[in-house]
C-alpha cells in the first residue's frame, strides 16, 4: 500500500486486525509503528520476527522516503527530520490517534525524535538498540579498532565517509560486517535479512556524510511523556550498550534492559526474550 503524503510517497504495510472480537463485543487494539534502521535499509527486517505481536497489536511496517519501496527523488531530503515528519503524516493520513512507536537503530533516533516532538500522540515509546547523539560515531569506530578484523576496518571507512558506491557495495557491506552487527550471524543463512532487503547508498551516504555527524536529542528527551521502554545489546558495536543507558536517564520514568547476549542484531540473536519485553511492557503499561 502506498500514502502520498508531504512531497512523496510512502510505501506501507499493515500486520494483524485492528478490530478484534472480544466476547459480546468489539476491542480495538493498539497500532503500533514499526520504524526501520539503516537509513538506507528496509522495514522488511522486522519480518517475520515481529509478527507475533500482531496477536496484541496492529503493526504498520514503512519504508522511509527514498528507501524501500517508498519513491525515490532528492536525495538531499533524505533527512532525519523529513522522517520524521512523514511519519506524522503517515499517521494522520491513516486516521489513527495515540500510537505505540517502536525504533531499532536509525529507526529509534527517529522514534526518539518523533515522541520528543509530537509526545500527544504517543501511547507507548520502545528504542531498541538506538543512540542520542552524534557522539557513538567515534565510540563505533573504536569498539571497530578493537574487535574488527582488517577487512572490516577497511570497508567499513565506507559508512563513515557517506561513500557507498550503489546497492551491491552497500549489501557487501552488511555481508562483511555481518559479524559485528549480530553474535548468531550466519553468512550462508537464508534468513540473512539483508540479502532481500532493497537497500538505498543514496540515504546512508547522506546520513552518516552528512546530518549524523550533529545529530543530537538530548536536550529533547526529557519532553516524552509516554511511557518508554529502552533495550540495549551489550555486546553492540555500533550503538553501544552506554548510550542506551543515557537514554533511559534523560526520559522520565524510563525502563531499561541491556540484552546481555545479543549485539546490534538483537532480533536475530534473542528474538523471543525481545518479543517477550516488548509485548510484556505494552500490556503492563496500558
């Protein structure tokens, strides 16, 4: 399904009814945005990890403008804060009130933004394995100095410069880097998410080249309102572990879980103990 919306089109995926028969009578569950990483990546990551929560709510995948199958076109507007205004726009296009966010990676700064921004519209708030700021470039590029090997080192300069030659390069780049992003990775794996992914150089060299580089919420934080669950991987290379703790610091009345056997991947290193927090908070919380 597609939205236009602003000055693109949004490509859109709906999990699960939102109407559901409860006994004599009708309940309406939660909808729940689910906002991918990367950025030059695709919402179909979260697939199928994340469709047993269609069972509690009504899950909406997107891809970001320029990625996916969302329309391509300047690439100068692939913005963190045209994310996050399309994601507005998305929900008003589909008439939908308070909404439950959930943000892996890029897609948490972007959830982070959005529930910091538009807090009246935000039921429920997850950033998964998500940073506040522009600062976990360097520590990335340490934590890479210390555990990466030569090959990762040399093609992972790629991401740092905003250099990404086309689609291939960039899926040569997950490939090679495959290791350090997850501890169960596999490369031989059909389950390997980024070899179906439609994958954008264009949104990932604009990111981490150029708006990344000041990307910063802190002083925001502390207007979210809803309640927000923050999950961080331990053994994380690219959002480590420290930066999910300062999020959970600089939000009222947030909790906090650091995997302690997963890295960056954590839907593919502890997808039930993930399912299981997320699912577990949304009931608690409501």
């Amino acid at each position: 399904m597609r939205a236009k919306i602003r000055d693109t089109e949004i490509y859109f995926d709906v999990e699960g009814a939102g109407l559901v028969p409860d006994g004599a009578r009708m309940k309406e569950k939660p909808v729940a945005f689910l906002i991918h990483g990367g950025p030059g990546a695709d919402h179909t990551s979260f697939k199928p990890t994340f469709s047993p929560l269609s069972k509690r709510m009504q899950l909406v995948y997107f891809d970001h403008r320029g990625q996916g199958r969302s329309q391509r076109g300047d690439k100068s507007t692939y913005t963190l804060d045209n994310n996050v205004e399309d994601m507005e726009a998305l929900r008003q296009y589909l008439g939908l009130g308070k909404i439950v966010v959930i943000g892996a990676s890029y897609g948490g700064m972007v959830a982070l933004t959005y529930a910091s921004r538009y807090p009246e519209n935000v039921s429920h708030l997850i950033a998964i394995v998500t940073v506040p700021d522009y600062r976990f470039l360097d520590r990335a590029k340490q934590i890479l100095a210390e555990k990466g090997s030569e090959e990762q080192t040399a093609i992972a300069q790629h991401l740092w410069d905003g250099t990404f030659r086309d689609e291939e390069h960039l899926r040569e780049y997950f490939q090679v880097m495959g290791s350090m992003y997850s501890l169960t990775f596999d490369p031989n794996s059909p389950k390997n998410s980024w070899k179906r992914a439609i994958l954008s150089p264009d949104a990932i060299n604009e990111a981490f080249g150029g708006f990344l580089r000041t990307y910063d919420v802190r002083d925001q934080l502390p207007k979210i309102t809803a309640p927000t669950l923050v999950i961080g991987a331990k053994h994380d290379w690219i959002c480590a572990p420290e930066f999910s703790e300062e999020i959970a610091e600089l939000i009222p009345n947030a909790d906090l879980r650091i995997f302690e056997n997963s890295g960056h991947g954590v839907r593919a290193d502890e997808p039930e103990a993930l399912l299981d927090a997320i699912a577990g908070f949304i009931v608690y919380k409501r």
